[in-house]
C-alpha cells in the first residue's frame, strides 16, 4: 500500500495595529501585496489586515502610507511615514518583518 502525502496550509492572519486616526489623519495602500487573499486598512480601527492566498509559499510584501497631522492654511502640517512590511510565508507559518520610513 502507498501513503500520499498531502500537505493543506492552514490559513495564516497578520495583524497589526498602526494607530488611531484624527478626523484629517488615515492610512492607506501605497503598494498593494501580490499573494494576498486579505489586504487592506481599516481605519475605524486603525488595523491593517494580511492574509495570504491559499496554499501560497513565498514572499510577499506591501507598503503602506500613514499620516499623522492635519491641514492649516492651505498646506499640510504633519508627518508621513511609510511601512514597507515583508512577508515570509512557509508550511509551518509566517515571518514579517517591517521597514519605517518617516518623511
């Protein structure tokens, strides 16, 4: 008799908070993910959210824009920062590492 392996991925989530947001402040995709099944902003909740496509092994990644300030006389007073966050994606989980670069 011959055993087949079959090898099934359970479904990996990624999480993260980035922050609360003011009325003018909010977060936004800049660099969508490839290999995504979920990506995206909540900026209700401040939260942005990854999971990768079904049975995907590899790397994936994404960037995201946040800004924190607000308008005042025509011209924009505060702070960007980019996240450049990197997905390593195996049969037994998921490695992220992030990149924060503030404008």
């Amino acid at each position: 008799m011959r055993i087949k392996r079959i090898l099934k991925i359970a479904p990996i989530k990624y999480e993260w908070f980035i922050d609360a947001f003011g009325d003018e402040e909010g977060a936004g995709i800049i660099k969508q993910a490839k290999h995504f099944k979920v990506s995206e902003v909540d900026r209700e909740k401040g939260t942005y959210y990854y999971q990768p496509q079904d049975e995907f092994v590899g790397a994936d990644s994404v960037e995201i824009e946040v800004s924190k300030g607000a308008y005042a006389g025509g011209s924009y007073r505060g702070r960007i920062t980019i996240y450049k966050i990197k997905f390593e994606i195996t049969e037994c989980g998921m490695k992220v590492s992030n990149i924060k670069i503030t404008k």
